[in-house]
C-alpha cells in the first residue's frame, strides 16, 4: 500500500528566501525520489520556488515589507495571511519551514508545533547579537534551527535549542580557485595596476554617511600608490546618481559600473566596504578588506548599547577574533583607512596569512547548504514516517 504524499509548508518572504526555498525543493525532492515517496510543497514563495512546483498561496512580495509605517498600514492584511497559513498546515502539514522573516514565520511555527506539527526555521534571526531574550520564543516555536554559520549554531547549543549548523550557500557558489585574472578580463582592468574595490552600501543612509570618507580616502591612497585605480559598484539606480553627485563635486578619479559588486572584488587586491553580509562574500573571494561603519549618534549611542558581540564583521565573526580591521563612528576617516588599505594594497606576509585563513574558513562553511539542509528536515520527517 503507497504511502501518502509528505507535505511540506514553506514560508519565503523575500529574495534571498526564496533562493534558499528552491535549492531546498530540490534537495528535499530528491530525497524523496530517492526513497520512492510523493513529497508536495506549498505555503510562500516567489519565482524560483513556483518554477519548481511550488504552490505559493500568496504573492511573496506581499510578505516583503521594510521601515516602520508600511508594516503599520498592512497589518490586518499581513495577520489575515498568517491566520490563514496557520488553519492551512494545522492539520495538512508533516512539517512546516519558515525561512528567514522572524517577525512573521517564528509566530507560525510557535501556533503549529503546540498543535503538534513538526517545526524547522532556516536562517538565524541575529538573537546573537542583539535582543537575546528572543531566544525563548525561538525555543518554543522550532523543534530544529538550521544556521549558516558555525557560531549561530554554538549560541543555540549554548540556550538547549535543537539546531544543525548546514553552512552557506554562498561558499557553494564561490570556487575555491582565484578569481581575479578571470574577473580583470571581464571589467577590462589592465593586471599590473593595483585596485581597490569600493562598496559605500546599498542604501541611501550608508552612502550618505561612509561614501564621502572613502572618497577621500581614495585621495589619500593616491598620493601614496600613483598606480591605484578604484572601482565603486553601485548597487542600483539611486545609489548610483547619489554617487555621481558626490563625485561631481571633487576631483577624485573613480570608476563607476552598474551592479557587478562580486566581479569588482574579484577584480581587486583590496576591499573598501560598508558594513554587512558583503564581507563574507569578500573573506569568500579571498580579499583583504577594512570594513567601516557609521551612522547617526544618536542611532549609535542606542543600537552600540543593544548590540552584544564584540566584532561587527562576519569574518572576523567566523573567526572568533580580529583578522580584518573594523572602523566605526569617528575613526571613519582617510587618515585610518589609508595606512591600512595601503598596507593590504602592498601585499606581504600578512596579506598571504591572511588569505590563507580565508581560504581555510571557506572550507568550514562550504558544506552544500541545501543538501545538508534537507538531510536535517528528512531525519526530524523520520520521527514521524519512520
């Protein structure tokens, strides 16, 4: 007698969601193939999901709000959804996975595992880092966190939370091969020039507060390497008409490209960046950096007293220690950032070491995330289907 088709509830709520929802579709499809089962997915999801089979019950981008007031003007709507999620996988679910979107799928996960449906959530919400309390609410909603990064699942371990550290799907996607001649040929850089690639942010606020600081800093840099060209990929339209205004307005000599931000850090033997989920793609590549952040004092003072890591860089949060230099607030001048880059532009021991080490937590974190991901949802599927 066949048994029934497993179903799985999935909520994505924005892009990157529904990239990690679709190499698990697959894995998890595979899986069942594997083992002669019928396995039906729906819930939330975008496009790359849907291409797979998914039956996305909403649009996804319903669910992708930002800031304050949007939330605030879409709640009756964003709290019909998750009602109706809820009555959907209470009783026709084997086990249901939120991706991503804490504020939204950890409620949904909480609801269903009391009625005793099995519960995974698949990305760490930051609770590391900031509003730690939040860790009881996670443990009362997922029976199995999936993290990306090894110290996410040692904080769980730590709090008693069922967890499976999968790794990151970008080490997957990175070779472990340089790629510097390769991306040089792409954007045309001539190989015996030295290049710093620049990355102010790709929102208005970080671009405003950081782009005006590396522009000198590129000033600075020229002075002491004349053989210095810079790169700036700008993340989108707006930030590139912001950028092309700062630069108008001064002398410094910088290249503009559309997007591209990983070929231009492929492409350089340095990296200049904003703080975020950027550095880990730049460790990835096997690029020194200094990594800067700054923003409002008043903004500061409130968010350095909440947040309760010592590092701000995912590298150096890998590592457990400062392999990369962290710039904030006040220090986010030419005078600090130049020597620095300088030193990386230049090359040396330090700068091999420092490869090496990169090379090394790639490896730690290149697992085949989607893969390792699905094994982990089979097995806690196995306590139930045997």
């Amino acid at each position: 007698m066949a048994k029934p088709p497993l179903r799985i509830g999935i909520v994505a709520g924005e892009a990157s969601g529904d990239i990690l929802g679709a190499g698990l579709i697959e894995a998890l499809t595979a899986l069942a193939n594997s083992r002669h089962r019928e396995i039906q997915f729906d819930g939330v999801g975008g496009p790359r999901m849907i291409e797979l089979g998914f039956n996305s019950l909403y649009p996804m981008e319903r669910l992708s709000v930002m800031g304050i007031t949007e939330p605030l003007k879409r709640l009756p709507e964003l709290l019909s959804m998750r009602a109706a999620l809820k009555r959907r996988f209470a009783d026709n679910c084997d086990v249901f996975i939120g991706i991503d979107s804490p504020d939204f799928t950890l409620n949904i996960e909480a609801d269903l595992r009391q009625r005793g449906v099995k519960t995974v959530h698949y990305v760490s919400p930051s609770v590391w880092a900031w509003r730690r309390g939040r860790i009881k609410t996670i443990g009362r909603a997922v029976d199995l966190m999936l993290t990306l990064l090894p110290f996410e699942a040692d904080f769980y371990v730590d709090h008693q939370v069922p967890v499976r550290f999968v790794g990151h799907p970008l080490a997957d996607q990175i070779p472990f091969e340089d790629q510097q001649d390769r991306a040089r040929s792409a954007l045309g850089i001539d190989p015996s020039r030295r290049l710093l690639a620049v990355l102010p942010g790709s929102r208005g606020g970080e671009v405003t507060h950081l782009a005006p600081a590396f522009l000198d800093t590129i000033d600075w840099l020229r002075r002491e390497l004349p053989d210095l060209d810079c790169i700036i990929p700008a993340a989108n339209s707006e930030r590139r008409a912001q950028l092309e205004n700062l630069i108008a307005k001064r002398d410094t000599a910088v290249r503009l490209v559309d997007g591209r931000s990983r070929e231009v850090m492929a492409a350089a033997d340095a990296v200049l960046m904003a703080s975020g989920t950027t550095s880990l793609e730049a460790m990835l590549l096997n690029r020194p950096m200094v990594v800067a952040y700054r923003m409002g004092g008043v903004s500061y003072a409130l968010l350095s007293r909440l947040v309760k890591t010592p590092f701000i860089s995912l590298p150096n949060l890998l590592a457990g220690e400062a392999l990369v230099p962290e710039i904030i607030q006040d220090d986010v001048r030419p005078d600090v950032l130049g020597p620095l880059l300088a030193a990386q532009l230049k090359g040396g021991p330090a700068v091999v070491e420092l490869k090496r080490r990169f090379a090394s937590m790639h490896r730690d974190i290149a697992l085949r995330a989607s893969d390792t991901a699905a094994a982990a949802v089979w097995e806690l599927l196995g306590e139930r289907h045997g």
